[in-house]
C-alpha cells in the first residue's frame, strides 16, 4: 500500500471526515483533493452543490464580521458588505442574492445573534465580543478570511489568537511517529466569571454531526493546552430556529492528546478504510449490542440505507461511487468504542 504524503501533518477537518465516514475520507485524502474543498464539505453536511456551500460561507464570514464590529451588528448592511468583498468575487452564484434569499439570510443572521445573546442571559454585545476568540492553530494562507477581518479592524484583533498546531511526540512504544495536528476552532468564549463556551452556528437545522464537531475542537483545544484540562466546556449548537446545549466536561490533556494521536493513527492505516457511517454507529449505539451482534445489526442497517432513495447519510458522499461494495469492519464494536468511546463517555451519544 502506498502512503499518504505528509502522513505526520492532519488537520481537524480531516479527523471529523474520518469518524463520519473511514471510506470516503480515505479516499479524499489519497487524491489529494483541495483543503478548502474539504472544508466546506463537511461545513454543510449535505452533497457539494455550489449554492448550499457558498451559502454557508457568505452567512458565517457576514457574522464574522458583526461579531468584531465597533458595534451592534447591522445585518443589512454587513450582509451588503459581504456580497461586494474581494472575498468572495466571483464565487457566488447570482440567483443566491433574490430578494426572497436575502430576506432569509437577514433573518438567519438575526436568529443566530438573538440565540447568542440569549446564551450569555443578558451581557450585552461588547461583553459578548471581548470574550470571543478563534483559535487558529498551525501554517494559514495570506488570503485566510480571519487574517483578513483582522486587517480591517485592527483595534478588535484580541479574538484572533494564532498558535502552532498540534504537536504530539513520536511514541517508541508502539513505534508510531510523531504527528501533528492543525485546525481551526470554533468561536470560542471564555469568560472569567463563568464557564468556557463553543458554539457552532448552523443554516440548516441541528445534527448530530454539530456535536461531533464541537466534540473534537474541546479536545483538540485541551490537547494543546489551549483549554485548562477538566474545564466545564458549555458546547452549544445554533440554528435560524433554536439553540441546544451540552457540557463538556474536558478531560485531562494527556487522554486528549491520546485520544487524537490514536485517531490519526487509525486514519492513516490503509485498513481502515470500512464502510462504517456515523449514522450507523449513533444509531446502533443505542442498542447496547453485544460483540456477537454488531456485524449482522450493522450489516441491516447499512441494507435498509442502501435501498432507501430518502436515506442520506455520509458514505454516500464523496469520491468513491458504489460504496455499498466495500468492506465493512471485523469488528464494528471495538471499532466504535476505539473512536467514539470518549464522545459516548463524556457528552454521550449526540443521535438520541
């Protein structure tokens, strides 16, 4: 088997690909597909279409920005600025900007801002953004949307903290290399006199895959020493219609940084690349299955999802066409306490 280049060197994105769907992920990365690409993908959790992707992109630079204003935002008019910015020349579909659209997208922006505020009971906007901050850790590119708000408003750069990625030593043990780890956070907010928050803001509803991604920037976060280990990390989704929350009780950074160098490990192995969807795993969790059963449950379930049309769930996106022909894991169980088993363990199972 060939080896991935830069097989020390993952990005976040690439871990969460990995517990969403080992096939598709492993193939993504053998051809080499574009970071941001990859990015965006799984931003929206949906097929690649043009429309839903730029979509996400416009409405989360747009809130971006109000959240790093002098002021209250005004969506209307940062809305406006968003759509003339050098940021996104070219990339945005003209029948996105219908009126009836851009009706949407203000009331979005505003059920996201109403839904923060209410998260912080009260603190007014300024007191919001002092506490926000985006953790941006290893190499970026000079054209990074976050580098560039930091130009435009330089007096409001405390948000933008900008780290090493994630550094863990070569284990001789297991004579595993040393692998390191870049990402990028969500917003996060860290207020003295009350816990750490991370929220994720969503144009469609709240997944399972939200708490997920929330899940491994906590870690990722408390890996590098970013978070102080055992903090009561509140983790909050945001849609347009509601938020929903869970704590996440960190755990010390030594599990942390196990827990992703063993992840990364995993996606490196060439084996690993299953048919094992996150639906699946979430779903049949719940079961409480023994060893024993697992291989047939799973084997139902990924029947059912095949044949039927309304079924979406990840396998079914990405580079590799037929993924209903591929291997599934010997062993599904220890394979989902293996990856999932510190999600299940400290926020639980974010499907029920």
């Amino acid at each position: 088997e060939e080896e991935f280049e830069g097989k020390g060197n993952f990005s976040l994105n690439q871990l969460r690909a990995f517990l969403e769907c080992p096939l598709q992920s492993n193939a993504k990365r053998r051809l080499f597909l574009p970071e941001d690409e990859e990015d965006l993908t799984r931003m929206v959790h949906e097929p690649v279409s043009l429309e839903p992707l730029y979509e996400w992109q416009l409405l989360q630079k747009t809130f971006d920005l109000g959240l790093l204003g002098a002021t209250g935002p005004d969506w209307i008019q940062l809305y406006r600025e968003m759509l003339d910015s050098s940021l996104l020349v070219g990339a945005l579909p003209t029948a996105l900007f219908e009126d009836a659209m851009r009706r949407k997208h203000i009331e979005i922006l505003s059920s996201w801002e109403r839904h923060l505020r209410d998260l912080f009971q009260g603190k007014d906007w300024s007191e919001i953004q002092t506490a926000a901050r985006k953790y941006l850790q290893g190499p970026l590119r000079e054209d990074h949307p976050l580098l560039q708000f930091g130009k435009i408003f330089p007096d409001n750069n405390q948000f933008l903290q900008l780290k090493p990625a994630l550094q863990i030593p070569e284990c001789k043990v297991d004579e595993q290399p040393g692998i390191n780890i870049r990402g990028e956070s969500e917003w996060t907010f860290e207020d003295p006199q009350d816990s750490w928050k991370m929220v994720h803001f969503s144009i469609r509803g709240i997944r399972p895959k939200h708490w997920i991604r929330l899940f491994l920037n906590g870690v990722h976060l408390a890996a590098g020493g970013i978070i102080p280990e055992h903090t009561n990390l509140l983790l909050s989704c945001v849609s347009a219609e509601k938020y929903e929350t869970k704590e996440f009780l960190l755990p010390d950074r030594l599990t942390c940084r196990d827990y992703l160098a063993k992840l990364a490990y995993d996606m490196r192995d060439p084996a690993s690349a299953e048919l094992f969807p996150v639906e699946a795993v979430l779903e049949l969790q719940k079961d409480h299955l023994s060893a024993e059963d697992w291989p047939q449950r799973l084997e139902q379930w990924l029947e059912e999802a095949f044949e039927n049309p309304r079924s979406r769930f990840s396998s079914e996106y990405g580079p590799l066409d037929f993924p209903e022909e591929a291997k599934r894991p010997d062993d599904p169980k220890g394979t989902m306490e293996n990856r999932f088993g510190l999600l299940f363990n400290t926020i639980g199972n974010p499907g029920t």
